[in-house]
C-alpha cells in the first residue's frame, strides 16, 4: 500500500521530534560521560553540529582527563566539516600546543594551517588570511618535511601563491585602468620584484611600456623627450625577453611612434 506523501512528510516530523527530543536529555544530563559517549556516536554518523555542542559542554570539565585529547581534537574536526574554518584552525592549535606529544600532533599542526587557508578569500579580497595561511603550511613543512601530508601541504602554497600573485598583479593593474600612470609604472615594477616567477610578468612588462607612452604623451615639453626614450628602452628589454609576445604587435606600434616622437623634439630643438 503506498503510502500519501502528507503521511511521510508526519512520519518525518515525528522522527525530527523524537531525535530532539532524545538530544535535549542527552544535553541536560549532569553525567558528563554520557555527553561524552554520546559526541562520539553523534561524531561517527556525521551529526557534527549536536557533536560539537556536546564537546563544547563538557570540555572544561574533562580537561587534564584521558578523555579530553580525544574530545578536544573531535572538536575541531567537528568546526571543520561545519566550515567554521577560523574557529577549527583555533581548535587545532588549542590541541597541538596541548598535547604536543600526541601521535594526533602533526595532523592538528596541519589541519590548524589547511583551516586557514579554507578560510581565506579570492583574489579579489584581502589577502592577509592567505599570507598566513602560507606561512603556517611552510612551517609545518619545516617541521615535518617527510609528513604524509606533504603534498596536500605543497599544493596549499602554490595555490595561495597563485592568489597572491593575482591580488598582487590586480592592484597594480587597477593604477593602469584608472589611468594614473605614474602610479602604475611603481606598482607594476614593485609587483615584478614582489612575484619574478609570475605567469602575468609578460603583461605587466607591456602595461610598462604603454604606462610610460601615455604618460610621455599627457607630460610637459620638458619631459617628453626622457619619458619617449624610456618607451623605447623598455620596449627593446622587452622584445629581448619576449621576441615572440603576443603583446609584440602593440608594443612595436609604442616604439615606433616614440621613436618619430624623439625624432621631431630633436628636429625642434635644432
């Protein structure tokens, strides 16, 4: 007999109800042992939230019990797959700087900087959480330089290398969309310094070039002449690096025009 869906749809509510209630005994149950059973088996059937609020009640009273590693570290896992990663990465610092000779030490000292770089944001946002995300994962690596998460560890700082490499080279492109050029003449050089290994090095040696054309276009007299032979330097740096760009073909039209630029200031100063 098939049963109508209003009958399933009662049939889960009771359940709900029932496990409510269950979980609401659990909870005021003076009898930490019983909280501390029962986070387990919630744990182990994926319930992290009930989990996690049992541990979180009977931490303080555990702590300095055999207990309380196992509970403090379950805790965190618990943060984790309820993606409060900042919380989690806290957790699992709490547990390493705890129990430090735990065999569960160097997972929590990896999990802490994997929590961190879940926490961070896309290369558009701030990128501080990242910063130390990366420092954290290479620490861990110094400490543990055979570890079997070490490339899960490795990936970690490429990836947050990639994002920085992103903000970084965004910020100083942003100078170029804003037209200040100047500006972004500094920015795009200081990012070279910052990122030499970047895959937006070609780009950004371009945005140089046609920063320094626009601004020698928007310049004084006086300063034509200097800003026109910058293009025209960094333009042959440029194709020595690049010879098959595929910024090649605006880049040359830059150069040619400074150069019949240099040429006329030259005829008008003889």
């Amino acid at each position: 007999m098939r049963i109508p869906s209003s009958g399933i749809v009662l049939v889960l509510i009771l359940l709900l109800a029932a496990s409510c209630s269950k979980f609401r005994k659990i909870e005021k149950n003076p009898d930490w042992r019983v909280k501390y059973e029962a986070a387990l088996r919630y744990y182990e059937k994926k319930d992290y939230y009930k989990s996690s609020v049992l541990f979180e009640q009977i931490m303080p009273i555990i702590r300095g019990l055999p207990e309380a590693e196992k509970g403090q570290f379950y805790l965190a896992y618990c943060q984790y797959y309820e993606k409060l990663y900042l919380l989690a990465s806290e957790q699992f610092k709490t547990f390493y700087e705890t129990y430090g000779r735990s065999a569960l030490s160097e997972e929590a000292r990896y999990m802490y900087a994997y929590s961190l770089f879940k926490s961070s944001p896309g290369s558009n946002l701030d990128q501080t959480g990242s910063k130390e995300a990366m420092a954290s994962m290479q620490e861990f690596l110094n400490r543990y330089p055979n570890s079997k998460f070490k490339d899960q560890a490795l990936d970690v700082i490429y990836t947050t290398q990639d994002r920085l490499d992103q903000k970084g080279f965004d910020n100083a492109k942003q100078y170029y969309r804003m037209r200040q050029y100047k500006a972004a003449i500094v920015a795009l050089k200081n990012f070279q310094d910052n990122f030499p290994d970047s895959k937006h090095l070609e780009e950004s040696r371009y945005l140089i070039i046609s920063s320094q054309y626009k601004l020698a276009e928007q310049s004084i007299y006086t300063k034509q002449r200097e800003r026109y032979q910058e293009v025209v330097n960094t333009y042959l740096d440029f194709i020595d690096r690049y010879p098959n760009s595929a910024y090649l073909k605006d880049a040359e039209k830059l150069y040619s025009d400074s150069l019949e630029k240099l040429n006329k200031l030259k005829n008008l100063n003889s």
